[in-house]
C-alpha cells in the first residue's frame, strides 16, 4: 500500500498493490460483481430452516453451524471486566438459545411480542437475543447507559413484554418508572442481588428448568425481529422495524464491507444497544461462522491494544470516537505490541476523519476502512472495501445490491437527480434491499415521509467523485451525533424541561474534536429563579439523572429568550449559528429550515 496526495486532504488516495492483498478478499472485482449482483441469488449463501419453513435469523446464526462441522468451533469468546473468559461454542449457544426460548414460551411469551433486553456486554444479552429471535418474538436491545426516563420511553413505544436486566440497573433505571411501562408483564434478572417488584424472574431458575431441545417455528422473511430506536429532532423516538429477512444482508455485507473469512477472530467494539452492535457484533459475524470477541469493560487504549495481541484477532471494527481517543496516545503506543494478526480494520459510526485513516498507516501498518449505514437501513450500504483503494474522508462505494444517488428536491417534490460530480445534494438509496426498515413503529406518516418515489432519502447530504465515492457532507436535519450515538434535541429538552427552573431549552450540537459533537443546551428560567453556577450544576445533574451520562447534556448556558419561528419553534440552526460565531443568515430562510 502506498498513500499518494496530489492536492488537497479530499484527494488524498491510499493505493492497494492487488498482488499484496492476503487472503483474497471476498469481493476482488468490484465492478464485476455489481453487474452480476442479485438478491435473489444471495439467498442461497444460507439454509433456510429445514422442509422449506422459512427464514429465521437464529438458525442462520446458529443452528446451522451447530449441527455441521462448526459445531465444537468458538463462536463467541467473552472476556470480563476482571479478566474471567469464557467460550461458547456454536453447539453451546445453540443450546443455550434453545433453553431461552424454551423459557419465553414457559412465560406464555408468545410470537411477535416485544422482549427488550438492557444490560452490558454479558453472555446472557447474546443468547437471549438469539433465544428470542429462535422464539419468533420480537428483539430490542437498549443501551445500557440510558437514564430512567428513556429506556420507559422506548419499552413503553414498543409494547415491552419483556425485560432481561440485572438487578443493579432494574433498581437503579427501571424500577421507579416502572407504572410508564404497563405492558410489561416479566423481568428477567441476571446476576444476584435483592430486588422488589412484579413479575419478576432469575435466569438460573428459568434456563436450568428450560430444555436445550427447540424447533424453531416456521418463518416468513417478513416476520418482524429486530426493533431499534432512532432520534429525531422532533418527537419521540422511532422504532425501527426489521424483518427476519433483513439476514441475507447482515450476511452479504460482513462477507463484502468487513471482508470476513471462516478462520477470523473478529471484534467489534460497539455496544449491543446500538444497531452496530446487533447487526455486526451480533448477527453478521455468526452468520458467516468466525469466532466473535467480546468485551464486557469499557473503552481504555491500553486494554484495547492488550485485546488486540493477547486475542490474535485478525478483523477489527470500532468507532471514530474509539480511534481519535486512541490517536491521543500517538502511534508509538501499538508499538509495544504484536499485531500481526490485523489484516482489515473498519470505522462507523460518525464520520472518520481523514487524519485518522492515515494514521492506522502509522500505528497499525493498515488503514482504517470507513463506511457509511444507518439504523434505518439495517446494514452497510456503502464502504471503503478491501481491495480498492481508500479515499480519506470519503464514505466509500456502494456494496452490490445497492443502488444510491444524490437528489435535489424540496420536501420530497420536484424531485432531480443530481448527476454534476461533487454537487451537494440528499444522500437516497433505492428501494428494496432486504435490511431495508418495513416501518417506523405505528407511525406510518412518518415513515412513508421517508420516501419519494422509489428512493428512501437518508436525510444526510452528500456528494459523489468521478470514481464513484461519496462524501458525507452533513445531516440534513439537526440529529446530534456524540462518540457514535445520536441523540434527539427534543428528547433532552423534555427532560430539561421537566425541572421545576427550567422554562424552555434549546438544544444543539457543538464540534468537539474526540466525540465528533457534544450536546449543548440553552435554557431560560421560569420568574422567581435566577442564573447560577449552582443552577447551572443542579440541573447538569438532572440531566445525567434522566437520561444517562451518553445523552444528557455536557454545557447549559442561560439565556433569557430562546429565539423562535413565528410558529413559536424554537430555532436550534440559529442558536448554533451563535454558539459558533456564524453569520445568522436571512431570518426567513431559517425559520422555513426549521418547519
């Protein structure tokens, strides 16, 4: 590999000698396998469940290699926060998952339900999602670092029936706002500790008394499976819908954009909670039969680097904020350490910056792999691949079976395609890929104000090069992305709202060199309390009480007048355009941004 830089950071070319590349990446001819590329075809990479009932993601992941010659392999090896292992096999987790969904039907859990699962990375969040989509219900994993008011928020959008936690987070997130969720019907408790409260469960008791035998019932690809809650800037948060048939893509793509070979050890870094973390910490990589490394603590550079030798893991994929931490360090810290066995590395996430692909050159001897998804769209659509040479800062190109393109249009009319190259414009993919969300949660307006035409438009502004990689330019709504996660201004402003002082907020998100941004709220107060930095302090502390230290805000500056639409919005583009010192523009021109 060699990086060449004619001019300019956006021309920047990291190029691969074909000849160097080991083992063969899955993809080798790019635009060979586009022009041959179909869905229909991909399906026969799997099995399907035996006698032609279906498709069901767990066998997929699971059953097939269990019963096969992967039986004894390590799918899964988990390493905790005091250093304890442990390796599961894929025989072990097919039956585990079987006792698990043995357990959900011993409930009277029945398919189609919701079960929410809200704990860390410990081997118990792996098999009961895995169980649940065996059982034919419906999987929602929530991130563990969600205050009280989210998690009953999300549990009480999708009709929880189901929760697994562990006692310390069911006393601490769940149990004082337990009247909000009143579908829920069980607790699932892992781990010991003394807790009140109905319907509760430990899961010694339930998997001991579960049998590992299971028969997955039959399976339409377009059953629902996986709920994942996304933000936007107004309103609450969305559920996501996925179908059972989402799992030809989670496969196709760890083949394609993450290059997975059968004798990997692969590690993702992103937590279960969030979208990356099911369908590539989870999903993708079992389906393919590699063995998955997971990693119950928390980032920490040094650890990481430990992980990364002591693991011999041969893929690696992790996040901008993750990189840019680990850059702080500077190159001479992988140093100390035998990497040898890093063959592919990938980011997602937020995206990465330019300097940061260069520098995996230096630390690592490999560059970063970038690529672009969202939640919306189930799995990777566009990626900086294996065998073709990396643009930084660019997105990549779309994987096969994926069509995009970049549009102009005026809230979904007088739609156009724009064809000039490098001419900003939304960011559409067209329609049909199988990981393609079937819905937003009982919310159909808002998901059918997704599309025109046969385009789903993503919502983020792009621009595309003479080569075909496209460049991300920005959301086009006000989404906050902090370290990966993003984060609805409405959502926190409720919740600062919901402090007797606290008349109005604003919230934004304001560049930070590490997490990409940080949240940042305005607020005024209500008469009789006035600015301070205990208030300031206090209603910090209210924040990261509500909603959790990942989604609460890190500054709050007072301010006596919010600015606002005639419509009596408030105006968030223009309390930015302040925070940064940017000229404010025509005041007309924003309030119509903000409708």
């Amino acid at each position: 590999m060699n990086l060449s830089s004619p001019s300019g950071m956006s021309e920047r070319r990291i190029t691969k000698d074909r000849a160097t590349l080991s083992p063969r990446p899955n993809l080798f001819d790019y635009d060979a396998e586009r022009s041959r590329f179909d869905w229909a075809n991909a399906w026969k990479l799997l099995d399907g469940l035996p006698g032609g009932r279906g498709y069901n993601i767990a066998h997929e992941a699971v059953d097939r290699h269990a019963t096969g010659s992967r039986a004894d392999k390590v799918a899964i090896r988990w390493i905790g926060k005091t250093g304890e292992r442990r390796d599961f096999t894929y025989g072990d987790l097919r039956n585990e998952t079987n006792r698990f969904a043995n357990a959900l039907a011993g409930l009277g859990v029945r398919p189609g339900e919701r079960v929410f699962i809200l704990m860390g990375r410990l081997p118990e969040l792996y098999v009961a999602v895995l169980g649940t989509l065996k059982a034919c219900c419906v999987a929602s994993p929530l991130f563990s670092a969600f205050g009280p008011e989210p998690i009953a928020t999300r549990v009480g959008i999708g009709e929880g029936h189901v929760l697994i936690t562990t006692p310390e987070l069911y006393r601490r997130k769940v149990q004082a706002v337990r009247d909000k969720m009143p579908s829920l019907s069980h607790v699932i408790l892992v781990g010991d500790g003394e807790v009140d409260g109905p319907g509760l469960h430990r899961w010694p008791s339930l998997m001991h008394a579960a049998s590992p035998d299971y028969t997955i019932a039959p399976t339409d690809p377009e059953d629902m499976a996986l709920l994942h809650f996304t933000s936007g800037t107004t309103g609450r948060p969305k559920g996501a819908v996925h179908v059972h048939g989402a799992v030809v893509a989670h496969h196709v793509t760890g083949l394609y954009a993450l290059d997975l070979h059968e004798d990997d050890i692969y590690w993702c870094t992103a937590d279960p909670g969030w979208v990356t973390g099911t369908s590539y910490g989870i999903l993708a990589p079992l389906t393919n039969g590699v063995t998955s490394i997971v990693v119950e603590a928390e980032f920490d550079a040094q650890t990481w680097y430990s992980t990364l030798e002591r693991e011999r893991v041969s893929v690696w994929y992790s996040a901008p904020t993750a990189i840019r931490m680990m850059m702080r360090l500077g190159a001479e810290a992988a140093k100390g350490y035998d990497l040898s066995a890093l063959r592919f590395m990938a980011s997602v996430g937020e995206p990465l910056n330019p300097e940061a692909v260069v520098w995996g050159l230096e630390a690592f001897g490999l560059p970063f792999h970038d690529n672009w998804w969202q939640t919306e769209t189930g799995g990777i659509m566009i990626a900086n691949l294996a065998a073709l040479d990396i643009k930084p800062g660019s997105m990549g190109v779309p994987l096969p079976g994926i069509e995009a393109a970049i549009l102009r249009h005026e809230k979904g009319r007088n739609v156009e395609l724009i064809e000039e190259l490098m001419v900003e414009g939304e960011l559409a993919l067209r329609k049909g890929w199988p990981s393609m969300m079937r819905g937003y949660l009982n919310e159909e307006e808002r998901y059918r104000k997704c599309f025109v035409g046969d385009w789903y438009l993503t919502g983020d502004l792009a621009k595309r090069d003479a080569d075909g990689y496209y460049w991300f330019v920005g959301r086009a709504d006000d989404v906050i992305k902090s370290a990966g996660h993003l984060i609805g201004p409405f959502e926190v402003e409720s919740a600062l709202m919901e402090h007797p002082a606290v008349a109005e907020a604003g919230v934004i998100g304001k560049p930070d060199p590490v997490v990409g941004e940080i949240v940042k709220a305005f607020v005024s107060l209500k008469a009789g309390y006035e600015p301070s930095e205990s208030l300031r302090k206090e209603l910090l502390g209210h924040g990261r009480k509500r909603l959790g230290p990942a989604v609460a805000p890190k500054e709050i500056d007072f301010s006596a007048n919010l600015p606002k639409t005639r419509s009596g919005k408030i105006m968030r583009r223009l309390l930015k355009s302040r925070e940064l010192g940017l000229p404010e523009g025509d005041l007309s021109t924003l309030e119509s941004d903000e409708k």
